[in-house]
C-alpha cells in the first residue's frame, strides 16, 4: 500500500513538474490520423453550416470507465469554444445522466470562453438513454435528424458502437470514434472512418490544443509506458532465470 | 464560484483517493460516495427531465423526425404514471417489460449482429492497408476456429491456430492496450484531482 501511495506521489510530481516545462516549450505530437481529421472536419462543419455530434458514451463517474468520458469532455470544452458562434452549433450526448449534466456545463464553459454565452442553448447537451441501447437509438437519432456531418465517439462504448457507426455510414456522416473498451475498440477499429486505439483516446486535449498539462499527461503517459515495459521484461528475464 | 466547485471536487477527490491508503480516512469516504450515490440517482431524473425538455422541443419546432419524439414522450410519461400508479410489480408493468423494453433491446441486439458483418465486409473498401487485412484474416480464424463440425473442432484451426491467435497474439495485445488505457485514466484522474481539467465548470 505504501508503495502504491509513493508511486502515485511521484507520478502526481512528474505531471506537475512536466507540466510547468511544456507552459515553456512547445510539443511535438507525432501524427494520428484521427486527429487531423478532426481538426480538418471541425473547421469544415463551420464552413459548410453544418453540426458537429460529439458523444460521449455511457460510461459512469464512479468508475474507472468515467476518465475516458472525463478525456471526451476537455475534447468537448475545445470544440465547443470553437464552434459556438457557428449557425449550427455542435450538440453532445451521453449515456449516463450525471455525464450527460457536465456535458452541458461543458458545453456552458466553451460559449463562455468564446464571449457568447448569450447564444448557449441547454439542449444541445443531451441524455439520450439510460441503457446502452437506448443510448445509442438516441445518438443515432441525432445524426439522422439534425444535419450533422461529423459524430466524433469518444468515451466507454461497448459492441453498439457499430449502431451509432451504421447510421453514420446511411447517413454519409464522417466518424471518428474512440473507445476504452476493447470491444468498442474493435467495432470502431472496422466501421469508423478513423478510430483512436488504446490510449489514443486520452489525447484528445493535447492534440487539439487544450493547454500544457494535456501534453504533459502524454508525456507522463510515455515515461509509464517505458518503465511498464522494463519491469515486464525485467519480469520475464528473472522467471527465466529462476530468480521467483 | 468556480473557485469554490473547484475546491470541493478537489477536497472530495483528495479525501477519497486518501481514503484508500488512509484507514482514518474511511468513514469520510464512504460517506462521501454514499453522496455520489444519491446525486446519481437524483441526476437520472434530471436527465429524464432533460430527454423530455429535448424532444418536447423538436415536437413544438415540428422538427424532422418529431412525430418519433412525439411518440417517445408519450410513452414515458404513460410508463411513468401507470408505474406510480400500480407499482413495477404490477403484472401490467411486467407485461410492458417483458413484452415491449426487452423485446426491442434485444432487436437492437440482433440488428447489432448484421451491423457488425456489415462493417467487417466495408472495412477493406474503405481501408485497403495492411491492418485491415489482418484485422479481417484474424476474425475469420477466430469465426472458423469457434465453429463446430458435427465430429468436433474443425481441424488444425480449430484445435491449434485458433488457441494460438487468441490466448498469446490477442491476448498480449489486449494486455499492452488495457496497460495503455489504464495509464491515460491515470494521468486524466490526476489532471482533474490538480484542477487542471475542470468538467465542473469550465476553467
């Protein structure tokens, strides 16, 4: 436990330390294709009046599967800051109704930043079921109905993701989709346009410019990674050798 | 304001981080999370506020597709009625349950199934790369490999390359995802618990 504790401190010390370095320097993100799409499709929705659906799945915030959605709402706060004083402003959906009121309160803040509070409409953020399926008959319903010409999935979706991506594919609406879920990893991975695989997703913020601590995160993130794949290999070496 | 959310989500996230190494900091975190709880509950009703204030709109707008809305209102607010009225137990409530909810989530579930080969025979028209194809090769071994024959496992892929593809190849990729996945929920938690992300109220 004790160990957990310190791990946890020198992680938490690395991001803020990180972070004040990157306020200074500027990042190198290397390319993801779903990302230029997305920056390319955000700038081509205000251009043609067009909507934006950025939805945001169905997972809870009291669990683990809540930081994916947490990822999708700092994605949110950037578009929507970009897109608010568009004719056709971005809407978002959740699954999960507490999700679905920070999704609003998102949504708020973005208008806010861009000094157009005056034009936030509440129902653009939406609950659109409590279940999965339901959740997702809604999404569907929204890239049907409200001349949308991007849905952008990112946060917990499991097998019907392939729902919401079907109606895209009807409906020629581009798709970016990202999910934590191995399952909705695969069902994006084959019917979205562009998907986000594996951590992919929790760079949302960094690649769309959302500040210094989003790029320090994926820094940290990578630091992590090349620690965890030493103390695998270092795992392996030593039950080979037959130390445990 | 702000400041002030920001300093309850954070003293909330704090506490109950802490209460996982801290034994002194228990109680308070039970307590807290029993809060959470009953926030989410109340926020269910929000959200089904929310679903009706959404679509009672398209409705007045006479938006496309607003005869759906229509429809879908009219039907949870006559579920919700009847359910006050005669309880969940009810052998009505349980007729619409059985007959109507599950019913249709399960049609949901079948269409899922078609969607779901739709997409894998779409993915080399609009992806011709290396992946796909391995994506699609990988699927087939797996489809064939769980098949049976009337005598058994279908030979060689069913007994031998399917194990292979699933239990080393799939399975030490979905480990080095889910360890990928697990380290951006790290850093994204972290981010909220400094207040640097703040979904509570802009920032």
């Amino acid at each position: 436990m004790i160990l957990a504790l310190a791990i946890l401190v020198c992680i938490a010390f690395l991001l803020l330390v990180i972070t004040l370095w990157k306020k200074r320097s500027p990042a190198r993100l290397r390319d993801i294709p779903a990302y230029t799409r997305l920056i390319r499709t955000l700038g081509l929705s205000i251009e043609d009046g067009t909507r934006l659906h950025i939805t945001l799945g169905h997972g809870s915030l009291l669990d683990a599967r809540g930081s994916s959605a947490l990822a999708g709402l700092a994605m949110l706060r950037i578009i929507a800051e970009r897109t608010s004083a568009s004719d056709m402003p971005s809407v978002a959906s959740a699954g999960d109704p507490p999700l679905g009121l920070l999704t609003q309160d998102t949504l708020q803040a973005g208008y806010q930043a861009a000094g157009v509070e005056e034009l936030y409409v509440p129902t653009t953020g939406r609950v659109t079921g409590l279940t999965p399926f339901s959740y997702a008959a809604g999404a569907m319903n929204i890239s049907k109905n409200e001349n949308v010409s991007a849905n952008i999935m990112i946060g917990h979706f499991g097998p019907e993701a392939a729902l919401i991506a079907d109606a895209s594919d009807r409906e020629h609406v581009t798709l970016i989709g990202a999910s934590d879920n191995l399952a909705g990893q695969s069902v994006l991975f084959a019917s979205a346009d562009d998907a986000l695989i594996g951590e992919e997703l929790f760079g949302a913020g960094a690649y769309l410019g959302a500040g210094a601590s989003h790029t320090a995160s994926l820094t940290v993130q990578d630091i992590l990674r090349w620690l965890v794949v030493l103390a695998l290999l270092g795992g392996t070496a030593a039950k080979f050798l037959g130390v445990f | 304001m702000r400041v002030f959310t920001a300093v309850i989500a954070i003293a909330a996230g704090v506490i109950v981080l802490g209460g996982y190494f801290f034994p002194a900091l228990t109680p308070v975190q039970t307590l807290l999370l029993n809060w959470a709880i009953i926030l989410t509950g109340f926020a269910a009703l929000v959200g089904i506020f929310n679903l009706i204030a959404v679509h009672t709109d398209k409705v007045r707008r006479a938006e496309k597709g607003s005869l759906y809305s229509a429809l879908l209102v009219i039907a949870l607010v006559a579920t919700l009625i009847f359910g006050l009225i005669l309880r969940p137990q009810h052998s009505f409530m349980q007729v619409a349950l059985n007959g109507i909810i599950l019913p249709v989530e399960a049609a949901l579930m079948g269409l899922l199934s078609v969607s779901l080969l739709y997409a894998a025979i779409r993915l080399l028209r609009r992806r011709m790369d290396i992946m796909s194809v391995v994506f699609i090769i990988t699927a087939v071994i797996i489809f064939l490999g769980s098949a049976t024959l009337p005598f058994g496992d279908v030979p060689v892929i069913g007994t031998l390359i399917r194990p292979w593809v699933s239990q080393i190849w799939a399975l030490g990729g979905a480990r080095g995802l889910l360890i990928g996945v697990a380290l951006g929920m790290l850093t994204t938690g972290l981010r909220v618990l400094f207040g640097a992300d703040r979904p509570y109220g802009g920032n």
